[in-house]
C-alpha cells in the first residue's frame, strides 16, 4: 500500500499520529482475534455435541420406528422460538432462550398409550435440532468476524505499520539532508564573505 505523504513537517507528524494509532490498536485487535478463534472452537463443538446427540436420540427411538405411522404429524407444532443476543468480543451472536410448542388436541382413551411419552420426544428432538442451527449460526457469525478481524491485523502489521515507518523514515532522511545542504551552504556563503574581506583587506 503506497502511503501518500510530502516532505514536510506537517506531513511528519500526521503520519506519526496514523503509525501511534495502528501500533496502540494492533494489541486489541490481536486479543479480539483469539478470543473469537476460541468462541468459534467452542460453538463449533457445541454444534458437533448436539448434532451427535440428536442422531443418537433418533437412533435410540429406533426401535419404536412402526408406532410412528400411528402418530399423527400435526399433533406437535412449533409456537414460538424465543431467542435473545449475547456480544462475544463484540460481535451480536444468538442464544435460544426457550421453545413454544403448541401440542394438538387427542383422546387419551381413544389414542395409543404412548402418545404423551411420543410428545415428549418430539419436543425432545425438536429442542436440540434448534439449539443445534443456533450453535451453527453463532459458530458461522463469529467466524465471519474472526478472518474479518485478522484481515485487519495481518493489513497493520504487514502493510500499513511498515508502510508508515518507511514514509517517516523517507522524511526524516529528506528533512536531514536539507538541514545538511542549508549549513554547507551557510559554510560556503561565509567563507565566500570571509574571503572577500580578507581581500579587501589586503
């Protein structure tokens, strides 16, 4: 990235400010980007557990597979699904709070006994598919923010904090070297004057 700047003094010490403000936001940014590696792991394993776990329910409901066709489809239904925000380093992420169900009307007498207990897994199943796409989208959220925020780390340490340095270096060596020019030229204008007088004199 070409840092645009003019040999000046002005210039100087805007870009010192710019360097001051990368260099003082550089450690910031480097603890955001592994506090949000970590809260991408757990989500990621959270996600993971509870998909493992949902499989592992179904598969211990297998073998009542040929009640199911008896139960009808319609008979639990989702309400409502309440969900509130919690910030991880900064970042909106979702928390399911709790789950309505709605759960259609049935004959105790005249429906399968295990109809209640069939609800129950339902609702089971159900509340650990939606934590689970919570976990997925949290884990997806965070993860966006994390390559956003090491985008910006790896563009202040690798480009614009070089970049800064080079442009100050580039300055003070121009600043320095004018300095140089103005006394050697001091020193010829005087010895010039010193010459003169001493031939005047002579």
């Amino acid at each position: 990235m070409a840092i645009k700047f003019h040999y000046n003094k002005t210039s100087l010490q805007h870009l010192n400010k710019q360097l001051k403000v990368r260099q003082n936001a550089l450690p910031t940014l480097k603890n955001k980007e592994s506090a949000l590696r970590l809260e991408v792991k757990k989500a990621k394993q959270e996600a993971q557990r509870l998909g493992d776990l949902l499989e592992e329910k179904i598969t211990s409901n297998d073998n009542t597979l040929r009640l199911w066709s008896e139960f009808k489809p319609d008979l639990v239904s989702i309400r409502d699904v309440n969900l509130s925000v919690k910030k991880i380093a900064g970042v909106k992420t979702p928390v399911l709070e709790k789950v309505d169900f709605e759960i259609g009307k049935f004959s105790l007498f005249k429906s399968p006994v295990w109809f209640p207990d069939g609800i129950k897994i339902i609702q089971e199943l159900a509340q650990i598919a939606l934590e689970r796409e919570v976990y997925e989208r949290k884990n997806e959220l965070l993860d966006f923010a994390r390559k956003k925020t090491t985008q910006k780390v790896n563009l202040y340490e690798k480009v614009q904090i070089p970049g800064y340095e080079e442009a100050i270096l580039k300055i003070k060596r121009f600043m320095e070297d004018e300095e140089n020019l103005s006394k050697a030229a001091q020193k010829i204008v005087k010895s010039r004057m010193e010459n003169k007088e001493t031939e005047v004199e002579a």
